[in-house]
C-alpha cells in the first residue's frame, strides 16, 4: 500500500507542473489532435542511440486512437484524432473509467480495439469512422499507452496509468538495439503480442531525459518508431 500512494504522489506532483495550455483539448476541431508515429528507416534512427539504449516495445494495435481528459477525477470529454468530440460516443463503455482516484487533470491517449479479432495484419490500418467503431462497443476494449505532458518516464507513465486501473499494453525491454530484428520476427511469426490485432511493433525510447534531448516537431513523436 505505501507503494502505491508514493507512485500516485509522484503522478500528482508532476500533473501539478502541467499548463492548462499545452492541451490537445483546446484544439479546434478537425485539427489532428495526435503526432503520428516515426516511419521510414529503422536503421537511421537506431543509429543515433547508444547501442545499450533502453527501449520499450509495444504492440501497434489496430484501432482507433482517442485522447481522453479526467478533470476533478471526472471524465470531462473525449476527442478522436481530429478534435471530434466523441465523449457521448464512448461514455457507455465499461473498458473507461468514468472517474478516477485523482483530482489533477489529467489528460491519456489510448487505442479503442476490436477484442474478438485477434489477428496480425500487417496492410491492415486504424479504424477510421468511429460511430461504426462504436457500434461494436461490446467487444471494444481501451488500452491507454501514454500520459500526455508529463514529465516521467515511459515505463512510469504505464504503471501510473495501470494503477489508475487502465488496461496498458503487453511490453517488452531491451537495453541492446542488435534484439530489436528478433523481436519483430518473433511478431511476424505470430510468437509476441498475441492478445491484440496488431499491424506491426512500436518502440519507444523509456528515458524522460533523452525523449527531450530529442526535442519535438509538428508531425511525429522523435522518440518513438513504428515497425513492421
């Protein structure tokens, strides 16, 4: 128990440094709410780490990204990948929490996927129309991978939201970047990530400290890669 209220007041802290201003909630509408994932040469951007980087793989599920906001520990609004506003959409379903033992606000990103299709495709993208996503709703589920704004590292940013009772995604380490090849052919051999529809692995660089080194643009996430 003294684990976790040290873990929630250092959520706390840092949801306390975070300006109401830097949200992807103020956006207007069908303005694209979420960078999108670094594509293109794996190798290129392998190289500009150290070969013991810690790096986080998760699975790129196959699904709809949404953003989600809890302000006095209450969901507030919930917007789709163009600052749609889907709250009343998604409401109902039981994979989110509705309130949360946290009165900062707080603001996630996570993936609405199709629980009952399982399978790997690596052509297959996200779903685009949400209201026919939604028309599934009892077999969706909400996996939350990321705590936006705020200032903690990846894997902290996991265990904060799992303790916030979110469901989070299967991951897997690696301090050496020669594993990263072994990895992914163990997804394309259908041996990793099983519980998902996925399309392909995301890695993620786990330090706070070098995500910021990398600095940030208008269009992808520096610090993290999609692969398949």
């Amino acid at each position: 128990m003294r684990e976790e209220i040290e873990v929630s007041n250092h959520l706390v802290r840092n949801l306390e440094r975070i300006s109401p201003d830097n949200s992807i909630f103020n956006y207007k509408s069908g303005r694209n709410a979420f960078l999108s994932l670094g594509e293109g040469n794996i190798r290129e951007w392998l190289e500009i780490f150290l070969p013991n980087t810690r790096i986080i793989l998760e699975p790129k599920i196959i699904g709809s990204i949404i953003g989600i906001q809890y302000i006095n520990g209450e969901l507030n609004k919930v917007i789709n990948k163009n600052s749609q506003d889907i709250t009343e959409s998604v409401r109902s379903l039981k994979t989110i929490p509705k309130s949360l033992a946290i009165k900062n606000r707080l603001e996630i990103q996570g993936v609405l996927y199709d629980n009952k299709n399982l399978s790997t495709r690596k052509n297959e993208t996200e779903f685009i129309d949400i209201q026919n996503f939604i028309s599934k709703s009892k077999r969706l589920k909400f996996c939350a991978f990321q705590i936006c704004q705020c200032n903690i590292n990846h894997f902290q940013s996991l265990q904060e939201l799992k303790h916030l009772n979110f469901e989070i995604p299967q991951t897997q380490f690696t301090n050496f970047i020669s594993d990263i090849e072994i990895y992914l052919q163990c997804w394309r051999e259908g041996k990793l990530f099983t519980s998902y529809p996925t399309n392909g692995l995301v890695l993620k660089i786990n330090s706070r400290k070098l995500q910021k080194y990398l600095g940030k643009n208008n269009l992808s996430i520096p610090w993290a890669y999609a692969i398949n």
